[in-house]
C-alpha cells in the first residue's frame, strides 16, 4: 500500500469516535516498534517527523524506513511534518514525499499565522499533501519547540472558524491543557473539555489535534530513577482524558514522550544489569519490543484505533 495523506483516516475516526496515533520517529527500532505493534493489532498509523528528527537521521534515510514498515505491514500510513515552523521547510518536505505537514504559526499574530498557514495549503493541497495549522500555544519543550509557562495559551474558540475558512487547513491542533515534553506538569493535568465542546460546536465534523499527549507512564520514570535518571515529578496526560477526547472531535493524538521513555528505562535497564555489553543489538532490541508493547497499549486501551486499518 502507498502512503497515504490523512483525509480518508481522519473522515473514519471522526465518525467511528477515536483517535489515529501520531508516533514520532527517530531511528530504524522506534519505527519497526510503531509499525510492528501497528500491523499485529490492524490500526492505521501517523508517523511523525520533526525537523531535529530530520536533521539527525537523514530525510532520505527515513523516507526508506517508513517505505520498509510499508512494505511489511501493508497499513494505511501517513507520514507527517510535526511542527514545521516555516514555508520553507514544509515545502521540503512536501518535495520529499511527505503526505501530511504541520505549520506552526502559533507563534505568531493572528493575521500573521493565517498567511504563513495558507501559503503552505495552497502549496501543498495542489500535491495531494494535507496540512495541520495550530492556534493557541502549548508550554514545554521538545526538540525546537520551547515555549514557557507564561507564554503558553489556550486556544481561543471564536477564532477557530474564521482560522479554517481562511487557510483551508485540513485539521486543526488546539491548546487545552497538554503540554510537550516529559516535564510536563506541577499537580495533575486537567484538560479544558469546555474549550474542546466549544470548538467542536463551532467546526462540526472537523478533525482536532492534541499535541503533548504522552502519559508519562511512572513505570517508566521509576526505572530511569533506579538506574541513575533524574526525573522527579514528571507527569503526563491521565489516559482516561485522552479516551474522552479521542470520543470527540480529536482525530489525532501526538505521542513522542512516552517512546522517548520506553526507550531510554530499558536501555538503561539492560546497562544497569550488564555495565559490560557494548553490543547495540542486545540494548536497541529490547529497547524496541518495549515500544512496541506501549504502542499496542496506546492503540487499543487509548486511541481506540485497533482494528480499523
């Protein structure tokens, strides 16, 4: 199966009331991780490039790994921008053959998001490529991304309409409470379902995105802090949110976080066990089978996406 842009996978998770998870990748284990987990429980999939991913692994490097997962899984896969932050790059990755693309004006004023958004629509739906624009701003930091506490904002709903009509963006990421990165909140998250209801009311049938949706799962943390991490109090999304949000109107859901996790505590497991091993395979294969559990998890407990490749 070719790959594919998010507008069929999008229409079918809106009706069917879940969620498609948006994994990023980084390397060969985290994608054979995702897209193995993907194949055995039968849900479409997202992966997810940032530009710091890009540019450590090679933009050609990784198109031949997701062409790879397309090859062994036969899923419907879209392969994703995330966080674009100018024309430029987006358009270099629309060239590239990505299929979906974020453009992240959030930054920016509001008449300033709009035209920079727009640009990278007209570019990209006139190559079948779908495109994801953002308003409101999440605090935390991952990769480029690094936005503080006092700059972080909900999203607005009445501006919602107008940002959409105007762009002709294909889905939309809304600020309601998550935030990027492990470190992610003093107290226990609370998502604004209000704000969600609201914009949902406002843009029937549209597709939202929730970024920062990790969960910080604690077994993972308290593993990393046994073997010499340094993690205290970091906290995630309560899974039971992201459930009820991906019953609504929220159609992708970014996890990057938690594979970052996964990662790392087996990793550091492994070391901790053996401080001798220095072969790659005996720490990246374990590495890999623990991203694969969580993904299963994620897309069956989570999104709700299992079965509906």
């Amino acid at each position: 199966m070719p790959l594919v842009n998010t507008t069929e996978m999008f229409k079918k998770a809106y009706e069917g009331g879940y969620a498609i998870g948006a994994f990023n990748v980084n390397n060969m284990e985290i994608v054979q991780g995702i897209t193995e987990a993907a194949k055995e429980v039968n849900a479409p999939l997202i992966l997810q490039v940032s530009a710091g991913a890009r540019k450590y692994a090679n933009h050609t490097y990784l198109m031949k790994l997701i062409e790879a997962a397309l090859i062994e899984t036969d899923l419907p896969i879209a392969v994703h921008l995330d966080h674009g932050d100018s024309f430029e790059l987006c358009k270099a990755c629309i060239d590239g053959g990505f299929t979906s693309v974020m453009i992240d004006g959030s930054h920016l004023p509001f008449e300033e998001n709009i035209a920079l958004t727009k640009k990278v629509v007209e570019y990209a739906h006139e190559r079948g490529v779908t495109v994801e624009g953002e308003l409101g701003r999440l605090a935390g930091i991952e990769d480029a991304v690094n936005v503080s506490e006092e700059d972080a904002c909900f999203t607005r709903p009445e501006e919602v309409e107008e940002f959409v009509s105007r762009t002709g963006v294909d889905s939309l990421a809304i600020a309601i409470g998550t935030s990027h990165g492990a470190y992610k909140f003093k107290g226990e998250a609370k998502l604004r379902f209000d704000i969600l209801e609201e914009v949902q009311r406002r843009l029937p049938g549209f597709p939202i995105v929730l970024h920062g949706a990790s969960s910080v799962i604690p077994e993972y943390v308290d593993q990393i802090n046994t073997f010499g991490g340094k993690m205290p109090g970091a906290k995630g999304v309560p899974e039971d949110m992201l459930r009820k949000a991906a019953s609504m109107a929220v159609c992708k859901i970014n996890i990057d976080s938690d594979l970052r996790l996964a990662m790392t505590a087996t990793i550091r497991k492994v070391f901790a066990e053996n401080p001798s091993e220095f072969d790659p395979r005996k720490y990246l294969g374990p590495a890999r089978e623990e991203i694969k559990k969580l993904v299963k998890h994620k897309l069956i407990n989570v999104l709700g996406c299992a079965g509906k490749a």
